[in-house]
C-alpha cells in the first residue's frame, strides 16, 4: 500500500480550487495524498458544500482562528496544510511551524504582481494596467513574506487585447490553477512520504 500524507486545505470562499483537488483525488489521480479536512474561516463559504459532497470533514473556525486551528491539525495529525483561496495571513509563528508544509496558489506568474494588496481582482487588474501578454499561476510554499516561499509549479496564460480582469481571472483558474494546483500538491506529498 502507498504511504499517504494528511492533507488539510484551507478555504475563505468559493472553494472551485477545493473542487479541483477534490476531483482530481476522487479520480485517483493523487495516490500519496489523504484528503483529510477541510477548514474555512467563513461559515458561509460555498466551499463547506463542496467538501460535505465528497463526505470530506469539514469546519469553519470563526474565532482565535490559528490556536484552533492549530488544536485540529495536531489532533489529526495533518502533514501539509493547502491554501485554495484562503484569505487570512498566518502568523510568522504558525507558518514557522509548518515549514515546507504549506502551500499557496496565486493567480499570476510570481515574483510578478504579488505580495502585499495583490489578492482576487487586484491581481489581474494590475496585469491589465501594465498591458503584460503573458500571466498565468504559481503554486510555492508559504514562508514569512507574503507570495514569498519556494516556487514549486507555475503555469502561463496567454492574456488577450480585450481581456476583462473577470475573463482573465476565469481563464487563468480553468487554465492553470486547477491543472496545477492538484498536481504540485500531488508532488510535495509524494516526497514527503518517501523522505
Ligand atoms: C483563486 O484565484 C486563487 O488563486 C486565489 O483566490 C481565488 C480563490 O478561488 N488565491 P476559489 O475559492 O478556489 O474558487
């Protein structure tokens, strides 16, 4: 039997990269991973819907969010911690905690229009404001600068004269972010367990 690692994916809202890996592992296509809990910090979130279809644990912690967080993640003893659409900063103490065990995806080609104020629309207004042709995604690991960690998958997409950041936002998660969201994590799991 393959090793699995305790995967825990952290959500704020719609939760479509969520789905993406739910699909994905649901399709076996992520043999090292065991998708374990999903957290979100909204109650509302659509996201809690998604992870209840796929009878995968799922709670919203709507207060002293990282201390009980922390408390499930022991609990279970999770491994690798996803952030799919997750809009909360962790502290500097937590992602300590889990170094090389957290990992993000962001909406364009890192080290371009991240960091600090670059999250949702923002991202690919800016992209559009500077006329850039090409955008796309990264998936990296979470460390103390915001967008700051280790690069471990990106993909590009073609940005079109025409382009609305709401096109550009769809064509970019069809595109790229649910392709290699599911696949990095896949990858970091994988060798993980085989450490
Ligand atoms: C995605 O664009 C992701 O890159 C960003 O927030 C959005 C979340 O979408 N971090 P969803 O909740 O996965 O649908």
């Amino acid at each position: 039997m393959v090793n699995k690692a305790k995967v825990a994916v952290l959500i704020s809202g719609g939760g479509t990269n969520l789905q993406a890996i739910i699909d994905k592992w649901l399709e076996g296509e992520l043999p090292h991973v065991d998708l374990n809990l999903v957290v979100s910090n909204k109650k509302d979130a659509k996201g809690i819907k998604r992870a209840e279809k796929a009878n995968i644990e799922c709670i919203a912690i709507t207060e002293d969010f990282e201390e009980n967080l922390l408390k499930e993640l022991e609990k279970r003893n999770i491994d690798i911690i996803v952030l799919a659409g997750f809009l909360k900063i962790l502290s500097v103490d937590f992602v300590n905690k889990y170094h090389d065990r957290i990992i993000n995806i962001h909406p364009s080609l890192i080290p371009s229009f991240c960091g600090a104020g670059y999250y949702g629309l923002r991202v690919h207004e800016a992209v559009l404001e500077k006329n850039v042709q090409i955008s796309g995604a990264t998936v990296h690991f979470v460390n103390e600068i915001p967008d700051g960690g280790t690069i471990i998958m990106q993909k590009a997409v073609e940005v079109r004269k025409d382009d609305t950041a709401l096109e550009l936002q769809k064509r970019i998660m069809e595109q790229a972010e649910w392709e290699i969201l599911p696949m990095a994590l896949e990858l970091v799991a994988k060798n993980l367990v085989e450490e």
